[in-house]
C-alpha cells in the first residue's frame, strides 16, 4: 500500500485524499486510515510532508456529527415556539416555514500569512438555499477544539467562502456566543418573528382588490 502511494506521488508530484481516492489500484483513504491510524501517518511513513492540514481533514466528521445535533436541537425549539421546519436537501440545512434557512457550518482556524498578520476564520457556504441565517461552530487555535460559535445573517454574504478576523467579526455583523444555549434563544426568536413577517407579507399580496366604486365615480351633468 505504502509503495504505491510512492509511486503516485512521484507521478502526480503531491498527495491529497482526493487524489488518493480518484487513483485506480490505490486502497481508499479510509482504508489507509484504518491500517495506519491516520493519513497524517501514512504521510510521515512515506517522507511527504502535506501543506494540507491533515488533522483538520481527519476531524471533519466528527465536526460534521456535532453540527448534526446541533441542528436538532435547533430544529426542538423551533418546533416548541411553534413554528415548521423541514431539513433542506442535507441534515445541516433547516428550512423553517418555507421561508427562512438555516445553514449549519464551521469556521476553521487558519494561521496569518506573516508573523505580523492576525489569524483568521473561513467558512464556506452554497448560495443555493434563500435567504437566513449561518450557524458557524468557530474553531479554536490549530483547529483543535470549539472557541465559540457565531451567527450571521446570509445578506451579508457576497460569495461562496467567507473569512473575517476577530477584529473584523463585530462590524462584519457577525455575532458571537459563546454557549451554544444563548445561540438558539437569539436565533429562534429572529427566525420566528421573520418567517412570520413573510407570512403576513405574502397574504397581503394575494389579497384581492375590490374596486371601490363610490369614490371617484362620475355624475352625468343634469340639463
């Protein structure tokens, strides 16, 4: 296994999982994983040293199941303060009365490019889901624990990756809790309270108008 993985290396010049997975007569990585205890591992074994971080790519999952909860829990209150919600397209996407969503992500550490330079925060996100809110569980230094979480509104989102600082956070609109707890209070009461705004707003524009023809109406001039 080892000695093929050399061998693709030295074809394509670096290693990936993606790589590793889309090679024909390689093991996959999770094989690679469950024989060697970690890709990090496998690397090392081989003399390749990744620029990737290996440890952030291995922990994604279990990153991914706490979000899964963390929707749940969001999806409980939602149901108690009386609203709808269906998960859209995945389990880290609720769509809450057909209107609002609401995106579960994380927000990975990543170092300054200089000494000088402050860390700072990535998250990617698709625009394909309308309009609402990310819920971001913010990783701490070397990505190797939760700091915080954040909240921010999708309006304010111009692409598929977004990245603040600390420092950048506040202005940026993007809010900070750091209990999960105090999160879903905060959210459920905006998310409610929108969905129930549009609501009310659709109604009204598929009311019928009815003429009103006593105003307005013309009198025949008497002769």
């Amino acid at each position: 296994m080892l000695a093929r993985l050399r061998k693709t290396l030295m074809k394509k010049g670096k290693l990936s999982p993606a790589i590793i997975n889309d090679t024909v007569g390689l093991p996959c990585v999770a094989t690679y994983v469950q024989h060697f205890g970690s890709l990090q591992n496998v690397y090392r074994l081989i003399g390749y040293t990744s620029t990737r971080n290996c440890e952030y790519l291995e922990s994604r999952k279990g990153w991914a199941e706490l979000n899964a909860k963390l929707a749940s829990q969001v999806a409980d209150g939602i149901k108690k303060a009386g609203g709808r919600y269906t998960f859209h397209g995945s389990t880290d996407c609720l769509l809450v009365n057909r209107t609002v969503s609401i995106c579960f992500r994380v927000a990975r550490w990543c170092p300054g490019k200089q000494e000088h330079h402050l860390p700072h925060w990535s998250i990617r996100h698709r625009s394909r889901f309308p309009a609402g809110w990310i819920v971001a569980i913010r990783l701490a230094e070397r990505n190797t624990g939760v700091l915080d979480y954040v909240l921010l509104p999708t309006t304010k989102i111009a692409g598929p990756l977004i990245r603040f600082s600390e420092k950048a956070r506040a202005p940026s609109g993007i809010e900070r809790f750091e209990r999960f707890g105090g999160l879903v209070r905060s959210l459920i009461q905006r998310v409610i309270r929108k969905s129930r705004a549009s609501a009310a707003k659709s109604a009204r524009s598929k009311r019928p108008r009815t003429a009103n023809l006593s105003r307005g109406r013309r009198v025949p001039a008497q002769h």
